[in-house]
C-alpha cells in the first residue's frame, strides 16, 4: 500500500525527482515521537467525540506506542525511502499493524494543525534542555570565578587598558548575560507552549474533539484562539531562533576575549589541552579551536535565524508548503546551539588564569588615571579641571617612563596645587577597586555579594 495521504484525485504519476524534494521524512523523523504523542491524545479526543469506539481508540493507541517504541529501540526502524514525511510514515505503519481502523486516526484533523502540534511539543523539550545547559554555564563561570576570587585583571574599553576589575567581575559580566538568555527563553517557551490541534487545515474542525482536555494530556497551557493563526503561525520558532542567536552573540564575545587573552601577548588565560590543537607545521602551537568554532558557529545561528525570517515574510494566510522548511533551520539551531554551550562550559572548567601576569598588567598604563581625577574632585576641584590636571601628570609620567604613583610629589603639586602625601594611597589597586562599592561595582565587597547572589540565582 502505498503510504501518500492524498491520492484520491490524482490520476498522474508524480516526477520522481519533485518527489524527492518535496520529502521531509529523512530530516523530520525527529518529530516521531512528538507526533505519535499527539496522535494519542487526539485519538482519545476522537473517541470522546465518539467517532472512534473504545476499541478502535485503545487499537490505535496501542499501535501508536508501539511504533514510539520501534523507533526507540532501532535506528533503522526509521529508514523509509517512500514516506513523505513523519505523519504519513506514522499512519503507514500504523495502518500496517492494526488494519483499516488505522485510516480512522486522521478524523477531524489536517497535517497542518498535526505538524504544528508536533513541532511545539518537540520545540519544548529542547527549550527545557537548553534552559539547563544555560545554567550549567553559568555554574561553570562562577566555579572559574570562584577559583581566583582574589585575582584582578585590566578592563577594557576599546581594547585599551582602561581600569582595573576583578576577575571575578569579567566572569559575573557573562553571568548576567546568560541569565537574560535564561529568561528569555522560559519567556519564549510560554508562548510555544499553546495547542493548534484542533485547528483542522484552517478553519477549525467540525468533531467535537475537546481542545482543553487535549491541551491537558499533552501539557499544553493554552489552546490556540485562531485556527488560521494556529496553522500558519511560526513565531515561536523565530523566538526560539532570536533567543538561541544572543546565547550565540555572548558565546562568541565571550570566545573572543578568551582568545585574546590566551594569546602568549596577554598571556592572562591558559587553555587546557583537552580543548585546543596543534598546528601540523608548527610544532610549538596551541590553538583555541573550540572557542574559534564558537565564534564562527554564531554566524551559523544567525543565518538561520534570517532563513526563518524571510521564510515567513511574504507568506500569505493560512499554511504553505514553504514552512516545511522551518524543520532543518531549527533543529540546526537546537544542535548548533547545544553543541557550543556544552563546549564552552568545558573549556571554561579546564582553563587556568595566571595571576601573577594579569596583576602585572594592572599595575601598568596608568589605569589609576581615573581614581587621581576621583580624589581631586574630593578636594574640591570641579571634575572637568581634575580630567584635565589627570591628563597632565599622565603625560609628566609618560615622559619620565614612571607610573602615576612613582612621580614625585612636587611634579603632582606642580600641576595641582592641592594635591598631598594621601595621593599615594589613592593611586593604590585597593583604593581603586575599592571605591567601586555602589552596586554592580568591582569594589572586593560588591563582587563577593555578586557571587553568592549569581550562585543562589542558579538554582532556579
Ligand atoms: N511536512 C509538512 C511540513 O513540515 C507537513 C505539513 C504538510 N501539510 C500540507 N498540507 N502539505 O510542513
């Protein structure tokens, strides 16, 4: 038999090479056992409706888990060069095993409001998986801030020494980041959480199949509102797709500063061996390879994502073949994405920051410029003028080849009159880091409050 849904008014062959293209099944047989859990539910509709007798319905089930499980237990139970895609492979192979009353199953429903079903109920999974990898992330940074609580590093605008951070700072930075990709895809989640079975191909179903108890069994929080909103809606994969573009936005800013600073200029960062490479021509290279495949997989993402976009632009109401095309854009992305968040937590768990070369670089590039302008302004210099005097005695220091801090009190006087002995302590590294105490400051104090609040916010 053959496993087509809609042969009935054909009476021509179909060229086999549009065949080919018009097929999913080789890539949306990940949907199987989304489906096949939809297809439960809405066979326990159909039965409430009465449509479908207590032995069809519990015939049906039964043969609907057993394919689940088929497909659990062998790859090559999803081997089918005929299927079209995953719904008419599922009633193939139903049909097979339980008869004719296997043909009742598809009763007051269209693949369109079936696929849309499937795909939200597989989408919401992964949502969960992601949401997890996320965390564990975030744990990771916090373990690598945890492990050099002490430590202190230049920050940076521009790429230029600016002022000095704690390094637990820098770690907490792309904590904050991630908790917003955390919250942004709980948020997203939500709204994919919403049931379009019952929607039939557009314009709603004529069985009395009961929305809400489907939404129930299948954990949905809501039915849809619109069934020619429901068929044809893929917002929840362009949310989906726009959350998994910024975790990729921060990975990749994230790889990048870990690349410069493990490169032997900065020599902040060592990278383990279990996640980098060597070069087959130079025998002393170490490459960052899994950060720089991070980095170049964002670009990845975001085509993706745009491909998802301009899908859905010009797309008149209600389903169009040009959807199907929403299945690879998103499992690339679901993959793609999980892939680097496992690897960065990885790579993040095994490196070594250097202490000693990154409290080096602090202590260098006048980076208490800023704080000598702070305490000017505390005895009573308008800010402006204090930049100004700041600037001065950063050029008096430039041409002497000293610090800040090593210019002799009478050149500092020289500039500003107001200047005394307490300068010295001022242009300390505690003094500078400690004056950041308001919050989301680098003040010692501030970054281990932030600590424990970023540890407490991983649990939930
Ligand atoms: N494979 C199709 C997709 O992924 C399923 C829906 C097909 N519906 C239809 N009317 N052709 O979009």
């Amino acid at each position: 038999m053959t496993s087509k849904l809609w042969g009935g008014r054909f009476t021509g062959e179909a060229d086999a090479d549009f065949v080919r293209f018009n097929r999913s099944f080789d890539f949306d047989r990940r949907l199987i056992h989304a489906d096949v859990r939809a297809s439960i539910a809405h066979a326990a509709a159909l039965f409430k409706a009465g449509v479908l007798t207590t032995e069809e319905a519990r015939a049906i089930t039964e043969g609907l888990l057993e394919i689940s499980r088929r497909a659990a237990a062998d790859p090559n139970y999803l081997v089918d060069d005929q299927a079209e895609d995953v719904h008419s492979f599922i009633e193939a192979r139903l049909v097979e095993m339980v008869g004719q009353v296997g043909r009742k199953l598809h009763t007051g429903r269209s693949r369109n409001d079936q696929v849309a079903t499937a795909f939200r109920l597989w989408l919401r999974e992964e949502f969960d998986r992601i949401v997890e990898l996320v965390r564990d992330l975030q744990r990771a940074l916090v373990e690598f801030a945890a492990r050099h609580e002490e430590a202190v590093m230049p920050g940076y605008t521009h790429l230029q020494r600016a002022q000095p951070v704690l390094f637990a700072h820098w770690c907490l930075a792309y904590f904050e980041m991630f908790a917003r990709d955390r919250e942004r895809l709980r948020d997203a989640r939500r709204r994919t959480n919403v049931l379009p079975l019952g929607s039939g191909a557009l314009a709603g179903t004529s069985y009395s199949l009961d929305r809400e108890e489907m939404a129930r069994a299948l954990g949905f929080e809501a039915v849809s509102r619109n069934s020619l909103d429901a068929v044809s809606d893929r917002d929840f994969c362009i949310e989906f797709a726009a959350a998994a573009s910024l975790i990729m936005v921060h990975l990749s800013r994230l790889a990048e500063d870990m690349i410069i600073y493990a490169t032997a200029e900065f020599g902040f960062i060592e990278l383990s061996d279990a996640v980098a490479t060597g070069s087959s021509l130079m025998p002393q290279k170490k490459n960052p390879d899994a950060l720089e495949l991070i980095r170049g997989k964002a670009g990845r993402v975001f085509g993706q994502t745009v491909a998802l976009l301009s899908v859905m632009k010009g797309l008149p109401l209600a389903y169009n073949k040009d959807m199907q095309e929403d299945k690879e854009a998103i499992f690339d992305l679901v993959d793609t994405a999980k892939d680097c968040l496992k690897v960065m937590a990885k790579v993040l768990r095994n490196a070594r920051l250097n202490e000693e070369r990154t409290r080096a670089a602090v202590r260098q590039g006048f980076m208490n410029a800023t704080e000598l302008a702070d305490y000017l302004v505390r005895k009573g210099v308008p800010f402006r003028d204090a930049h100004e005097a700041a600037g001065r005695m950063v050029l008096a220091a430039i041409e002497r080849g000293v610090e800040l801090h090593e210019l002799p009190l009478e050149v500092m006087r020289a500039v500003s009159p107001v200047i005394e002995e307490d300068v010295l302590f001022a242009l300390t590294l505690d003094a500078t880091l400690g004056t950041k105490n308001q919050t989301g400051g680098t003040a010692p104090k501030r970054v281990r409050e932030a600590l424990k609040e970023a540890e407490l916010s991983l649990r939930d």
